[in-house]
C-alpha cells in the first residue's frame, strides 16, 4: 500500500485523486493545492488530509510517493523537491515550458536517486500498448511508418492557451513521446502549424498541426493533431511494418450500431472527455509507478523522456514557426 | 461460344440477357415471350432475333441453350420441351409452385439426359460461396449453427404476390436452397410466418418469415427473411462451427464512412436492388453453366436441387400455417 | 450506503462481493455459505463478517438487503425468508428449477411488500440497454424481428450441466429474459435443441438450441445458443424494425486490428469470461436496485419477470424433446 | 460511338484497351506500338487494327480520340501531335518527367484546342469522388486535414524503377493530383524520403515517402506512400472537416469475416493489383472522357492539373533530397 499525496488540485489532480481511490494499492493521504479551498475540497471527498503547501507533502514522513500535478513551471521544483525528499515521484508533462529551465536545473535533476516517473499516460492505454507489444514481438516486421491521430473534442479555454506554451508542448507531447515510445531517437522534424480558430491565432499558438518526424532507424511518423473534432476525443494510430500493421481504433461508451435508410452500421461518437478515454491508461500508469516503487525497479518513463518529448516540442515549435526542417543532435 | 435463348421477357429475362451481352462465351441468339413487342425490344438491346413463341427457341438447330425465365407454371413443360429438343437448359427458379406438379412430371424429368441447372443464384456470389468454401475446407471445424438473413428492400407489388406461390416458394426458396448448399439434407422444420404488412395479410401470404431447419448431420439453419428492409437489401449469413465462424456481410456501392457529432463510421445503405447485389453471382451462374455444358459435366445446381427447396417450401407453408413442426422423409 | 449481505459464496457470489466493493453506496456487510470456509475466506477479501447460516443474514438488522445467490432451489425459500425478515431482495436467475416449486410458494411470493428484483443482468449492459432505449424512443419504427446470439466459451463443468436443471433454465432464461424485454408477452415458442457434445447429451442435456419466440405483437424473436464458441463469449443481439435495425455488437479487451499478408483488420477474441464481458451490467444492475430501494420505487426486474422467463423455459424444454410447438397461455 | 486509338501496348495500353471493350459508347479502333508484335497481340484479342508507328493512328480519320499510353517521354510530343491531327486525347500520367521538358512545349500545348484528359483515375474511383462530392456539398464543414494513405502492394521491377522519374513522379503524382483534388492550390510542401529496400536506393530513388502539403486554404493534406504492403493494395484517405470526417477504405474481393480462436472479423487482404483495385475507375474515367468529347464540354483533368501534379513531384523530389521545405509560387 502506497501513501500518496497529491500536488495539484485542478482538472488533473482529481484525475490521479480519483484513480488512487479505486487503486487496491494505493491510498490518498494528503492532497496540496495553494488556491482557495481547492485541496480541502477534493481531500474530503477521499477521505484524506488537506494542505495549501507542497511542502507539507515533502515534510510528511507518512507520504511514500508524491504526484505532481501544480502547473507546468512548477513541476521541476516540485519534483526536485519531492526527490530530496526521499518521495517516489509521478510528475506530469510536460517536464517544463522550456528546455532552458531544464537545463538550468540540469544538475539538481540528475542528483535524483528516488524513483521518477513521468505521466505519459499513451503508454498504458490497453489497445496502444498491445499495438506495442505486437510491434516489439515482430508481428508486423520492422516497423517503417507510424500515424498518430490525435484530435481533442474541443479546445481549452483561450486562457489556458496563453499559458499553456502552445499546442506542441501541451498536447503534441503526448504524440513525441508516443513516437519515441515505438521509434526509439528522432533525427530531424518538420510541422506545419495551422491556425483554423482566429481566436487561438490571436492567443499566439495554432490550433492544428501535421509533424513529421524521421527516426535514426530511417522509420518515420506523423502525427495529426487538431484541437477540435466534432466526433469526439480522436485517438487512434497505424503501426505499419514490412509484414504488416496494426491499428489503434476509437473507443465508444457502446458496441451499438444503428442502420435505417440514410446510414448503416452508424455507431455512436466517440468518448469525448480524456478522463474517460484514459480512464484505463490512467489506473494502469498508477499501478505502473506503484509496482516499480514497490519493485525497485525503474519506472517506465523517466526523465529522459519527458525531456527528449519535450525537445521534440521546442523542435516542432521552432520548426512550425519557421517554416524549416529541424535536425535534432543526439 | 454458347448461343443462348432466353424465354422469358420479364424482368429476370432482362437480367439473363444482359448478363449473355456481358459474357465472353455466350451469344444471345433468340428472345421469345408471347406478350406484345416484349420479345422483340429485349432483343433488339442486345442485337438477337425475337419470336413470340417458345417453340422457336426447341426448334431452332443455332440455339445450343436455352434460359427459362417463364412464368413459374412454364417452368417444367419449358425445361422438359428444350430438354427433348437437346438444349441445355438453365431454369429459374422454383420448379414449380407445387410438388404436384413435380410429381406430376416425374417420368419426363427423370428422362432428361441434357444438362440441366437451376438459377439459385445465392451459390454463386463470391462471398457466399467463399464462406462454403471455407467451410468445406475445414477452416471453422464442423457447421453447428448456420443464419441466413435475407431481406428484401421493398414487397413486390401485389398482384405480384397473389400469383406468387407465398414468401416461401417466391423469396425464401433461395435461402432453402442456402441451407442445402451448407447442410445437405433437412429433416425436420419450423415456420413462423408474420404478417406485418396488411395488404399482403389480405393477398392470403405472409411478409415476414422465420424458419428453423434441422438437417441430418445435426446442424441447425435459421432463416430470417422480410419483404421490407428500411437499408436496402440486406442478404447476409453468418456460419458457426466448432473452431470458429465465418460471415458474409452486406455489400454497398462504396467503402466511404461518415463521423459527425451524431453518428461515427456510419457507411451508406446496402446496395439496394437484387440485380446490382447479386450482379456478380449471375455471372457467375452462368459462366458455371457454360463451363458444365461446354466441358459435359453435372451443372452444380440440378433438378433434384430444385425439387428439395420446393419440398422445403412446401414444408414451410404448411408449418406456418398450421403452427406445427414438419418432419420430412428425406 | 446500503449494507449488503451475500448468501452463497459460490461464483456468483463473487461477482456480487466484488461488484458491492467497488460500489460507491453499497457495503457489503455480511457473506452466508454453509460449505466449509467459503463464506469466510470472500468475506475476508472485502472486510466482512460471515456466517454459515443464511439465517444470520435475515436476521441482522443492520442489513438492508439480501443478494441470494445460493443453488438454485434455495432461491425460493431464500427470497421469502429475506422479504418475511423485511430486506429487500435481490435474487439471482432462475427463480427456481420448476414452475411447480413456485406455484407451490405463490402465496408467500405475493405476500412480498420488500423491494425484490432478480439478476437479468443483459438488460443493464450498456449495448443492450441502449438498443432497448433507441427502440423504445422509435428510432427503427414497430420493432418486427429480434435476433439473439448468446454462446458461451465453453461448457460449464458436466457436473455442473447435471443439476442445472438444463440450457434453457440456465443459460436462454437469460435471452427469453432479453426477448421478454424487447417484445413483451410471447405467446407461442418453438425450440430445437442439440446435441454436439456427446458428454452433454449423456447427461441428459442439449448444448447447443435454436429458440423462436411469437410475441403477442406479431414480433418474432430467435434465439441462438450454443455452449461453445471458439473466439470467446459471443454475446450480440439485433433488433430489426420497420424504418432501421440496431445492432449490440461483442466486445474486446482492446480496439487492435491487425493487417497482414493473411487477414485484415483482424481484432482479437471476445471477451471471454462472463465477468469481464459483463462486468459493467453487474455493476448498473447494483445501481439500479440500490437505487429501487433507496427511492422506494419498483425494482426494474420483478418476480413476474422471474417466472415468465422460467415459463419460458419449461415451454423451451417442452418443445425441444417433445419436437413440437408450445403455445403459452398468457 | 467513339473510335479510339491506343499508342502504347504496355501494361496500361492493356488497361485501356480491355475497358474501351467493355465501353458501350466506345470502339477499339487501333492499337499502335513499336515493339516487336505488342501492337498486334493487343489488338488482336478485341479485333482492332495494329500498328508500329503512331503517326498511322493521327492520320486515320476513322480515329476520334486517342489515348496516349507510351513511355512518359513521348507523352508530350504523341499528345501534340495528336491534337495537332485534331484527335481528342486522354494522356497517361506523369505529363513528362521534367517541368522543363513541360516549358519547352509550352507553346505547343498552349495551342491545344481539342479536348485533352489526363488519367488521373483516382479521382474516379467511386469511393474517393463520393467522398470529394460530400466534402464539396458541406457534410463535413470546412475541411481542415487530408490523410492520404497510398502503398503498392510490391515494388516494380527495378529497371523500371530507374527510368520511372522516381516515387514521386511515378507513384506520388497520383496523390498530388488528390490533393489538389480536394484542396486546390499548394503553397508549401515537404517530403521525407524513405530507404526501406537496399536495392532501390542502388537506383537512386526512395521507395517509400511522407510528404506534407499546405494549400492555399490553410488546410494541410499529408500522404503517406510506401512501394510495399503486405496485405496488397492499400489506397484510404481520410478527408477532416470542422464538422466531422470521411473515409474512403480499402477494397476486397468478399465480404466475408473469419472469427476464430486467434482473430475475429479477420477480413481478406485488399485487392491487390492496380487493375482489380481501380477497375471501376478506368471504366468511369474513360466515360468522362468520351462525355465530355462527345458533348464538347472541357474534360475534368486538364493539361493544367498534369503540370500541376509534376510541378508538385518535382517538388518533392528536391525536398527529399535536401531535406528542405519548398515553396510553392501559384
């Protein structure tokens, strides 16, 4: 049984609070959150201890593991501070905004001893993992081209673009470190940025993108983002190898389908809300970090790849910005 | 090269005569039918003599087969009449509206030496005939379970259905011929029939039908049938064996899908009229009949074919209307 | 918060256990099994108390309601004992083995005042659910033909199979379930039964049937069962009506499909144990009585249901050895 | 009736030749090839006259239209010389090899007043027309990302793939054309070439390729091509609107679905030849073509959209090489 606390009250602090509640390993001890009753709210409604400052969570020698979930310029203190602190650590993505302050805090990170894992959730959805799973047990050959659709239902509110630091470090990064997890180094990147929504324009950002990017293995992804799709949460991705490929499909609330006169076979949209789309992957990215802890092994996704995901943001950035390829150093 | 007559201006002699037009090794010689200038504008699409009356089509020394597409009561003195001429012969089904008149014209039947096959076009269509294959080659153990869906788009009209001979001899004798064509001999059935269409309820005939065949090895068929479908024309089977199933699906004009935020990879009805559904199946009927003739074997479908399904017609009526189960003498 | 006790530690009972565990307004209070530690090594699991006597059950009074999921012909005297003791109930299918035990219990079945609901669990799967809902709402017009294919991985124990009291009471109670939910009263049921496994047959049972149910309304429902299915637990179900058809398809334990040089779009088995495939049926079927009892309003599945799907399967039972058809007295 | 010449008896001169057949509003008039005696086995299987030279076929005024089906080299002068002779033309694809070969004809092909065609069949294919005829009547809304998935099923010989002008002018130009297709002018492209096979890349061409194409709209289509795939010929788009999407999928020969204990629904491989896969669009391109000559309306694929797809082709190909994106001037 893992004590864990919860840094980070807001839309993702109560995904990791919800999941722990209905972990059988796991159990919320402490949850921090500086804003209002923002903690206090979330922590009573599991039954556990609030607080307004991370600190408690470093200094509770009954806490076991910390989640970190504060806003993005937070998570490298967060976690260099829960690391000293002797905590297992579950930080979200991205690592930073920026490859500077990882730099800057370069030492301090690899100083880390205590287990660190990051939240990729992708890697532990069922069907992308056995898409995985396949790949690496030669199913389809070697693998020569990969796609990645990944559409949002809709985009975040325009005050959480501002700050978000743009489509490629807040939503694609999920997508880089999905073509890391089946491509392994990225040598050179190019995207194209679009600006489908005037408002998101106006924000700075784009609210669209197609990334190409090819591997040291001369394999090649791409990836197609979009902040809205009026079907719902878009999530799929072909595998394509020499002897095959492997599909990952949209996951619907049913199996229904519907035939009548216009249409046949119609099934219904897709899950629309990411907490229910990776309602699995979150449990399974939970009890990933818990066995590791527990097992003393590393955890699956490290610190290294939330920085390489997020040089591959800055790369598309750049590249989306400029118009250019970008070559990336190994 | 075959020279073919086609009796029969029908609507089903149309079929057959474009199908010869198509068809590498036939020529359409001769159209007869005794019904103003039906014979002769059907001819003259496709470049062939017409003539008024079937006897032309027996007597002439060019014609090396003859189609029968007649009024069902034709059937039998037209196939015996082409028969005793020395034509090959290609009928349509059913046989007959009564086992009567199959009995009734035992001895003639049994004297026929010319190849002889029947229009159960289902055996032919490629995916039909692929699951049969499959199954007779082992690929799903042995057939336990086998369902025939079969639906038309819309009722005929119903004068049509008057002269009929009932949903069973008319639209259901395909898929007893279906049910022997995977289960060989039936021994025992059970009919519902429905009546959800109070025209054709007043016309004395059912719209609706579900049939339970049991066949000797112990297999069990289920045919599902309708004379209304709001999709099209939906004509799908499902075969289930020890080791798996197989299915054939509904078939549409395109592979397009829509997603919208209502309904997601909703494809388009099914094809919707039985000469588009079943275009490649006569071709195929009748390129086997070409090839049984031209090499001199059995043609796939013959008359015992024929008079089996019409025994299960018969069979069918008779349990719907009684509500009891019929054993048949096999 | 409902305090529950489970009578039967069986396999059922598991189910309940786990599924009261995972439910936010239920305890699982109390596990009765007079058969060794069973009672207590589930009730250990959960941090319950158990008894050998069901009697304890009924008597506590700090449970609210009774899961009865003893053998069989214990449902009864189960049932009336749980309601006399004033908990409300919720008892597992069939209500018993023969429609004589419960006429024998009529009187004190209808002197039940407690909330009683019995485990149809298929009506609260969410496929199945929502094809009742769009058909109910009118979105495939008067519904005509319903279509049920419910096959098991695997047989069941022949033990298990002799005391059963055969397929139809223990496995189709559930599909005449479905249809009675679907279409009503059935007046008329027509089955065959088979004998694939001669294991099965040996022990006087059938293991495979084929099931045509005439609904007051004209409908017809069929039903196909086989205790045998090679890629899993095949649960699917049809509904045809005037204007469209909906369709409940099986599940998988991901959306993975794999193209090669062989197949296509290949996805994995079904889900293939009842648990699992069930899983989210067991679940709202808890919610629902849960919330019947706190509301005070009428269980969604009643002792009426009970005894007219075990009619139903008496009538099935019948007409399966007997060769003919049944016709129900409504 | 429209009299056809076909120059070229090659592999596509077959195509073309089998479907002018099959046409009923066309004749196979001549068949011209310098080769040996390619032009008389062609013609003589549909009973046309042969020739070595092409100039016999500008110079028959039997001859209305003629199909030009030589080495890309001779595209440009057999399509001038053709319309110079006032034949109505319908010219394979690539135009030429080089945008230069293109400019030194400029003033030839300016003067062109006959109708000329380029066989860009994909845009006739009924699955990709229906899904540009949705977007055009605004079923998906604005549309925002186009995914095109094109791979072979095997490579070519690799003699022809030294004098084919590379993927992209070879195989690509066939998506270019799509792209325009549904997006009209391209600004902006870049193209990721791929060495999967040893011996390709020996002849100095990529053997498969990613490349991203922004249009004039804002929208960006990307295609993802590979001159292999193991399950045949794989050939899907995917066309992303604001207000939902559509999918033109891939073709097999049945529809039949194999369930077993390792896969279900297992679908065949896709069509696999070019021929088969794309049958219906040859037939329907050349009804375009002899609609559009006989009717004296201009032929939906222009002289403009043949340089259009080279001008991209070439593109591509320079970005491949240098790992660069290109500008596109409109």
């Amino acid at each position: 049984m893992l004590n864990i606390a919860v840094i980070g009250a807001g839309r993702i602090g109560h995904v990791h609070a919800r999941t722990i509640a209905g972990h059988p390993e796991a159990r919320l001890a402490l949850v921090c959150d500086p804003i209002g009753d923002a903690a206090e709210k979330l922590a009573s409604t599991h039954g556990a201890r609030a607080a307004k400052d991370a600190e408690e969570a470093f200094a509770d020698p009954q806490v076991d593991a910390v989640i970190v979930g504060s806003p993005t310029p937070l998570h490298i203190p967060h976690l260099i501070a829960a690391a000293k602190a002797g905590k297992a650590v579950l930080c979200e993505k991205p690592i930073a905004l920026d490859m500077a302050d990882v730099e800057a805090a370069q030492a301090d990170l690899d100083a880390i001893t205590t287990p660190v894992m990051f939240g990729f959730n992708r890697r532990f959805d069922p069907s992308f993992a056995a898409v995985r799973a396949a790949v690496q047990a030669g199913r389809i050959g070697a693998l020569e081209q990969l796609t990645i659709i990944s559409r949002d239902p809709a985009a975040p509110p325009i005050e959480y673009v501002k700050v978000s630091g743009g489509i490629f470090r807040d939503m694609t990064i999920h997508d880089f470190d999905t073509a890391r997890f089946f491509l392994g180094d990225i040598v050179e990147l190019h995207a194209v940025g679009q600006n489908l929504d005037p408002a998101i324009k106006e924000a700075g950002d784009f609210d669209a993108a197609v990334v190409t990017l090819k591997a040291a293995s001369g394999a090649v992804a791409t990836i197609i983002n979009n902040r809205h799709c009026a079907s719902g949460y878009d999530q799929r991705l072909e595998a394509s190898g020499r002897d095959g490929a492997l599909f990952a499909e949209n996951i619907r609330g049913t199996t229904v389908r519907l035939s009548n006169a216009e249409v046949t076979d119609a099934q219904e949209p897709y899950l629309d809300f990411f907490l229910e789309r990776y309602a699995d992957a979150y449990r399974l990215e939970l009890s990933a970090f818990i066995e590791a802890v527990e097992a003393g092994t590393t955890p699956p996704t490290g610190i290294t790849d939330a920085v390489e995901a997020l040089r591959l943001a800055e790369a598309a950035t750049t590249s989306a910005r400029t118009g250019e390829v970008v070559r990336l150093v190994s």
